[in-house]
C-alpha cells in the first residue's frame, strides 16, 4: 500500500518565536490517521515555557503567558513526553508529516539538546512545503500553509494552532500523493528524496538572493538544521 493509504501521523508546534534555534515549544499536536484517511487519535500538550511568550506569537497561535503558566505543562516533561510519542511512531515505522519540518524537527532538536536528552533520529518525514515546491516549481503566489490547503482544497480550520495544523498537514500531503504518482514510494525511499530537494532549492534560493546580497545564507539541512 502507498504511504498516503497507511496510518500516517501529524505533526505541528507552535512557539515562542520565528527562529528555530531559541524557539522554544508552546503547543504541540501529533495526529494519528488511519488509512481511509479519518482522525484516529490524537496528542495534544500545552506547555508554559518558562520564559513569557512575545505578544506576536500569542497572536499567532492565541497563548497567552497567562494561560501557559496557568494552564501548561512543565517543559522538561512535555519535551520528553513530545519526543518519546515521536520516537514510538518512528519506531513502529509510521511516517510523520510536517508541514516546513524543517523549524518543527529543529525546534524539537534544539529542545532536546538543551536538556542533554537524546536527539531524535527522524527516519520517515515527509514535508508537503519541501515537495510541493519540488512538484509544481513554477507556481506563482505564496506557498504558507493556507495558502497551499487553500490551492488543494484541503479544509483549515482555527490555523496557527497546532492540531488543526498537523491534520493540514496530513490532508496536503494526501493531495499531493495522489496527484503525483511519482511520490507513491516507500515512505522512506520519499524522505531521502526530500533531503537532495531541500539541498537544491535552498541552493537556488541562496544564488538568487545573493544577486543582491553577495553574503545570504540559506540553510538547506532537512529535517534538522545543522548546528
């Protein structure tokens, strides 16, 4: 059976901020679907990361520092809770999706790190941001999350928190696989392919911006950021 026609998981954060390396997690959601492509279960934390969330953030996904120190989980035992859910998924060969994987499995990497705790290995991602790019490289227009439902059709509701993120996720991918047939491979056949893509676009990325500027960087590290 294809991957997008087995149990397949996904994967959301929301945080503290934009960049990945001091991000630290506020909400995260895993989302199990079964292979008729139903929600089968699903795993939410809130954590109250110890630091106050900035004001944009809050307006991004609705916590409040408030509500996460009233409400949250510490963050040393939602982080391992967060890591260890991921670790059984991979474990029992489910691939996760995640939507721009990148910041998510780097936020969680750098989270890990901070505490000494093991990182995760990641085997089996599949990131609809880095193949949609891949597949349909000439489209014009933004490619956020909801931009890209709204291009497939997939419903999003209540975006920027993270369960309705992670279901997005799950439901673009979907719409990719079946579209494409040249990405109805073994899922982890899939996530090498998604290393070399994230490699090249951010290579293309990285010479077009440096017409202007002759030091941008882009980072194209998939689905952990080098440190």
């Amino acid at each position: 059976m294809p991957w997008h026609q087995q149990i397949r998981v996904g994967f959301d954060l929301e945080t503290t901020g934009r960049d990945p390396e001091q991000a630290l997690v506020v909400t995260a959601s895993l989302v199990v679907v079964d292979p008729h492509g139903q929600l089968a279960a699903a795993y939410e934390w809130l954590v109250d990361p110890g630091v106050p969330i900035p004001a944009e953030s809050s307006a991004v996904h609705g916590v409040t520092t408030e509500k996460a120190q009233a409400e949250g989980m510490p963050p040393d035992q939602a982080i391992v809770e967060i890591a260890d859910t991921l670790r059984d998924f991979f474990d029992a060969g489910i691939p996760v999706i995640a939507f721009n994987a990148s910041y998510d499995f780097t936020v969680m990497d750098r989270e890990l790190a901070r505490r000494g705790l093991e990182p995760l290995a990641n085997p089996c991602v599949i990131d609809p941001f880095v193949i949609d790019k891949q597949v349909d490289r000439y489209r014009k227009g933004k490619r956020t999350l909801t931009d890209v439902c709204s291009f497939y059709g997939v419903e999003l509701l209540d975006a920027h928190t993270s369960a309705a993120d992670s279901l997005a996720a799950v439901g673009v991918a979907d719409c990719l696989a079946v579209k494409y047939a040249q990405l109805q491979v073994a899922a982890a056949e899939l996530h090498a392919h998604q290393v070399r893509w994230k490699a090249e676009q951010s290579a293309s990325f990285q010479e077009y911006l440096r017409r202007k500027d002759p030091a941008a960087v882009v980072n194209g590290d998939w689905p952990v950021q080098g440190r």
